[in-house]
C-alpha cells in the first residue's frame, strides 16, 4: 500500500522523468570500420530512454549531454513513486493529489 502524499512535500520534487536509461554499443556494418573487428564493442555509447506510455514501449535518444540530468531526474521520479497514486497525462507524470 501506498504512504499518504503530503502536499507540503510536493516542493522538495525536482523534475520528475520515469523509465530506463541504457548505454548502447553499435556496429555501423562498414567492412573496414575499427568496429568490423569481432572483439570490437562498436561505436557509442548511445543513450536512450525507453518506457511504457498507453500500453506501447517508447524509446528517446538522450544526447550525451543531457544523461547525467536526465539520470537525476529518474531518481526523482523513483523517489516520488511510492508517495501516491500517478496517472499519465500527454506523456507526462502527474501526482493526483486526494
């Protein structure tokens, strides 16, 4: 069961952002490319966010630039969740405040 939402506590939130952060390793498929090479790990890493949004798995490429504050704002959302009930609005979180 979930713990009461304190409306007091809704300021101490930051941005909030639910899924999964994922470093990814590619190979471009170019025979002489350094990443040809079998022991190779390909080129990356690439960042993506991948979640459930209306029952579909929805994947953003996150820009290097933007992992270490989209990785703080998942733990803002893993820090909220247990604080209520959530409903999703246009792809957003939104804390229904009873």
């Amino acid at each position: 069961m979930s713990t009461p939402f304190d409306p007091g506590e809704l300021s101490t939130l930051g941005d909030l952002r639910p899924g999964s952060l994922v470093d990814r390793y590619r190979k471009c498929g170019k025979p002489n490319c350094h990443c040809a090479a079998e022991e190779a790990g390909g080129h990356g890493p690439s960042w993506s966010l991948t979640r459930q949004l209306g029952g579909k798995t929805i994947t953003k490429i996150i820009p290097v630039t933007a992992v270490p504050q989209t990785r703080q704002q998942i733990a803002e959302y893993v820090r909220s969740a247990p604080r209520g009930p959530a409903v999703e609005a246009n792809g957003e979180f939104v804390e229904v405040v009873r």
